[in-house]
C-alpha cells in the first residue's frame, strides 16, 4: 500500500484531497496566489471613445487606492464603464474643474476601501491628479475623478474643524499622457436636467465610454 504521506505531496498543487466521509473524498481548490507586489509606479492606459488617456499610479505612497484601482483593471470590471460627470467651476484659470467616471453597476463592485488622506500620502490635488471618489471616509470602491486644475482644497486638512475638510479625498497618480483627451471629455455637452443635489448640472448628456482599461510595462530605468 503506498505511503499516505507520499500520495499528498504527488497531488498537483491546484488541489487538495480532503476526506469526507469514510470511503468518500471531495476535491477543494487552492487558494489563490496572493497578487504581486506593488512597484513604486504601477502605469495603466484608458482606452475612451474620444482617446487614450495614460496613468502613473502611485504605489510607494498610496498602495491601497491603486492596489484597488489595479483590482477593477485586471479583472477588467473598468471595460466599458464611463466618465460621467464634469464639474466646471466659473473662477480661477480655466479650465478649472474636474472629470469623474467610475463603476455605477453596484453588483460589480468589490469591497471599499481604507481611505488614504493627502496628509498621510504627501500627495496633492493637482492638475492632472486622479483622485478617488467617495461618499464617507471608507466607502470608496471604483469611482474617481481627474483634476482638470490645482484643487488643492480637496487635500486632507488636519486642522479643520469641518470632519469631511478633515480626510479630504485620496489622489493615488496622475495622468502622464492624454490631458487633452481629459479635456476633451470634460468638454462635452452638460444636462441640465441630470444629476441630484450638488451633481445636478453637472452630468454629461451623453457619457463617454471607457472601452479597456490595461496595465502598460514599467518605464525603462533611467
């Protein structure tokens, strides 16, 4: 009779012999490998119907946000969602403002996530930023916004007294090329009609897909 022992370790390592019942034995898959690691820039392009929109997401500072982000694009969950929003603010150098998209089918989310503050992270909301949306510290899951201008007020302010002013909004990279795709969305005609409370007036009539959402290789060391 072969060894017990011997006949566990030849079992392919995908699966698992697990006695059942006496004279019966089910299969249980193993569990997943763990994801890699971060690198210190992780870059990712936007495919969108107006144009290719690239990023460098901040790994070595804000691991959680783009960990998350690189969850919905390796699962491919970002393949056909939208920028839907465009927030145009009247004052300042223009364009002053920013555009949001995201995930808005909730079955398709994952868990959300820690929020990373700008006080912790030493990131900012400047332009070209991508920031993750969210509605209280904690509940960001798949929306995000690109700072089409310097909003450095959405930084966590530690020394407000206001809670919201306190966290701020997470920024986790930036957009290294296809600004003028950012724009170019940002752009688009507005509704009046759509949107609730504050977002009213600010979605666009007509959102503008994101076709792939794909990792790109690292950038050659210098």
């Amino acid at each position: 009779m072969l060894n017990r022992r011997f006949v566990l370790a030849a079992l392919p390592l995908a699966f698992l012999l697990v006695a059942a019942a006496p004279g019966k034995r089910m299969i249980v898959p193993a569990p997943s490998p763990p994801p890699p690691p971060l690198a210190a820039v992780e870059r990712v392009a936007l495919t969108t119907e107006l144009g290719v929109i690239e990023l460098a997401l901040d790994g070595a500072h804000a691991p959680i946000s783009t960990a998350n982000f690189l969850h919905y694009v390796d699962s491919k969950r970002f393949d056909g969602i939208s920028f839907y929003r465009a927030m145009h603010l009247d004052w300042g150098d223009q364009p002053n403002g920013l555009l949001q998209g995201g995930l808005r089918d909730p079955r398709r989310l994952f868990k959300p996530i820690a929020h990373e503050p700008t006080s912790q992270t030493g990131l900012s909301h400047v332009a070209g930023a991508i920031s993750m949306a969210r509605n209280a510290p904690g509940t960001a899951t798949a929306d995000f916004s690109i700072m089409l201008s310097d909003l450095t007020s959405l930084d966590a302010n530690p020394a407000s007294a206001d809670p919201e002013a306190q966290a701020g909004y997470a920024v986790f990279g930036k957009v290294t090329a296809g600004m003028d795709v950012v724009r170019k969305i940002w752009e688009s005609p507005i509704s009046q009609t759509l949107g609730e409370g504050s977002m009213r007036g600010q979605m666009l009539e007509a959102p503008v897909k994101i076709l792939t959402a794909r990792r790109l290789p690292p950038l050659a060391a210098p």
